[in-house]
C-alpha cells in the first residue's frame, strides 16, 4: 500500500479524499499547515506529497521550496482553477504535476497510480543501464550522471530523461511524453512537458544542445556531444 500526505487546509475535502483514496489502495494520511506539512514530507515515509498552494501559515510554495532543499518525493501541486501563474510557479520549483481546484477525486487517484508505476517500473528494471555519451542512467536506482557527477532530478524529470535516452536520435512526441511520464494524455494548453525540459536542459550541461525542440513534434536527446 502506498502512504500519501495530503497537505490542505480544506478539512472536509481532505476526509473525502481520504475516504476515496483508501478505496484505491492507498494510506493517506493528512495536515492541513504548510509548516507541517513541509516537516512532516521530509521525515515521513511517504511516496507522494498532494500540496495545495493557498495553506495558512507557511504558503504551498514556501513548503514545496523546503521539501525540495532535501527530498525528491514526487510532488502534485493543487492550483486554482485557470490560475496559469501557480501551475507555472509550481512546476518552476520543482513540483512533478498539478491538479487544478475543483476536480474529480478519480483524477487524482489516477495521477497518484501514474507515479507508482513510474516507480514500480524503474525498480523492476534493474539490469538495463542508459548511456547516451557522457549521460548514464541506472533505472532501477534512480541514478542520473553526467561525467561522472551525480545530477539531482525530479521523478517527472527522470522519467522524461528516460523517454528521451531509450529513444536518443530519435524524436520523441509531446503526446507520448504525456502518455509515459506524467501518466495523462496530452491537453491543450498544456505545457508542463516543456517547463519539465526546460529544467533539464538547465541541470544538464549543454542542455540546451542536447535536448533538442523538434517542431511540431515533440523533443529530442541528441547523440552528438
């Protein structure tokens, strides 16, 4: 079973989500303060943190800033509806997805189940090593290196790096990124793909080179370096 922490001021949506949440296989348990919920991210066994932005106290964004200066849990940030500029933000910080107020407690469980099997299929992975020039990744440990030095990514990172290297020449499309790495089609709109790249071109270096737009198809790793 796998533990999640809601972290939302919203008592009742939090119980309801608790309720749902546990009919789909998970442990949930719930704060509702960013402090708390930032303390209790980082030294709780968790395997993914629901965030809501507007808490009391210290803000989603202030908790997410925290979790991150020591944890990669992955992250879905809960925005306002239409609020581009928290979705943006969030995604900027480091968040792995977001799900926008008010929404369907189905579409949360099926984000949630989309990160397990992220994990589940990079720990059952544990022979195949990736390496894309001065790029190695080990799946099943999570480890990403560039010349010898360990990077530091996300889970929704990792998982488009990984698209990228097993397809490495190749163009990999935006529907397919959505599909395998965040675990939801594509929407219009939509651009947590691009501020995802965007963050991995920066961690690796050259990125910009390396990771290469192919318009109106999707992205590219790459084989020269």
């Amino acid at each position: 079973m796998s533990n999640i922490l809601i972290v939302d001021d919203d008592i009742e949506l939090c119980e309801m989500l608790d309720e749902y949440l546990r009919l789909e296989g998970f442990s949930v348990s719930a704060v509702h303060d960013g402090k708390s919920g930032a303390e209790q991210a980082v030294n709780g066994n968790y395997q993914a943190i629901v965030l809501d932005v507007m808490l009391p106290g210290q803000n989603g964004f202030d908790a997410l800033k925290q979790i991150r200066g020591s944890s990669l849990i992955p992250i879905i940030m809960l925005t306002a509806k239409g609020d581009d500029i928290d979705r943006i933000l969030g995604l900027e910080m480091g968040a792995d997805d977001y799900l926008p107020k008010p929404f369907n407690p189905r579409e949360l469980a099926a984000r949630l189940k989309a990160i397990m099997r992220r994990s589940e299929q990079n720990s059952g992975n544990a022979s195949s090593v990736l390496e894309v020039g001065k790029l190695v990744m080990k799946p099943s440990s999570r480890k990403v290196s560039w010349d010898g030095q360990d990077m530091s990514l996300t889970s929704t990172e990792f998982a488009i790096l990984e698209l990228l290297m097993r397809n490495a020449g190749a163009a990999v499309s935006k529907e397919s990124l959505y599909e395998k790495a965040l675990g939801r089609p594509l929407e219009q709109y939509d651009r947590s793909i691009d501020m995802h790249i965007s963050h991995l071109r920066r961690k690796i270096p050259g990125g910009e080179h390396l990771i290469q737009t192919i318009r109106g198809t999707g992205y590219q790793l790459t084989l020269e370096q």
